[in-house]
C-alpha cells in the first residue's frame, strides 16, 4: 500500500525498488505486486548494502545527526514533565515523529540524487556518469566532521610538535580508551 502511494505510484509510473535480500522481499506475491505497479526490482547481494544502498552510503550520516541536534535541543529545554520518582519523562512518539520529519526536512536532496548515483543505481545509461562510484566524495563537503580531528591528507602526517611528539597522537597511556 504505501509504495502505491509514492508519488507517480497511482499513476503506475516506472520506477527502480532497490532492497536487501530478506526472504519474504523476494517472494512471488511481492514481485507480482510490483509489476503491476511497474516496479522493476534490484536485490542487493548480502555484504554489499553498505556499498550499494544509498542510504547507508551517504544519507544515514546526516540525517543521524540532524536526529541527534533535535535529541539536544529536546534535552536542553528547561521546561520538561518528570515521573513519579523525579527523572525526565520519555520523549513522546508525536515529538520523535516531528524530530524525523525536521530531520527529514534538512537532508539536502542534492545528496539523496547524488548517493544514487554513487552507488550506480541511477546513473546515466550513456555511460557518462559512471565514474560517480569511484568518486569518495560526491557531496562536496569534508567526511570528518569534527573540526578538531586530525587531517591526515592535507598536510605531513609527520608533523612534530615542539616537544618532538608527533602532534597526532598522544602519548599519554591513559588516554587510550581500548578497542
């Protein structure tokens, strides 16, 4: 029901369903109800979603953390109910509903275009776009977000600071968190 109800679904457009291998995916009742929406159907190989799904390869990121700005700004409200024995009372389902949405809302939809042809599922048939999937990073923007992290590409990773130390790591044992 909700695929049919994508836009362009009443109208029976053509359209590409990209999914993992879960069983009942791949059964012929589900395969019959996307032909007759005209839906040709592409299965990705069990391993490979973290390299083929669009969103685990470039649109979870971002929406992850425009879902936790809304956790943060959620926490950081001083007016809050709290249960019987004094602690914060759980966010509702209504509010984490609103959070999905103005996450939603925020992801660019030049990266949701662009994560699908980083995993070639769009690209064009000419062939003209199919180095996009060799491309590291279609967005335009750093992988790290943290300013403060280390950038081992841009300058000498051998860098020493004045102490002699290479300024990248420390060389205090207890900061080392284990693995």
């Amino acid at each position: 029901k909700v695929w049919s109800r994508r836009r362009g679904g009443l109208l029976r457009k053509p359209a590409l369903l990209v999914w993992n291998q879960f069983r009942a995916n791949k059964t012929e009742a589900v395969k019959d109800n996307l032909k007759r929406f005209k839906t040709d159907l592409a299965v990705i190989p069990g391993g490979l979603t973290s390299q083929l799904q669009p969103l685990d390869v470039c649109i979870n990121k971002p929406f992850k953390a425009f879902m936790k700005d809304e956790w943060n700004k959620w926490m950081m409200l001083a007016d809050y109910e709290v249960t019987a024995i004094g602690r914060r009372k759980r966010a509702t389902i209504a509010q984490l509903c609103q959070w999905v949405k103005n996450s939603w809302d925020q992801v660019k939809e030049e990266i949701i275009i662009k994560s699908f042809k980083k995993c070639g599922n769009s690209n064009a048939l000419d062939g003209t776009e199919d180095d996009a999937i060799f491309e590291d990073n279609l967005m335009g923007e750093s992988d790290v977000d943290d300013p403060d992290a280390p950038n081992f590409v841009a300058g000498n990773s051998n860098e020493e600071d004045e102490s002699g130390n290479d300024s990248h790591f420390s060389t205090d044992d207890n900061d080392f968190l284990g693995f």
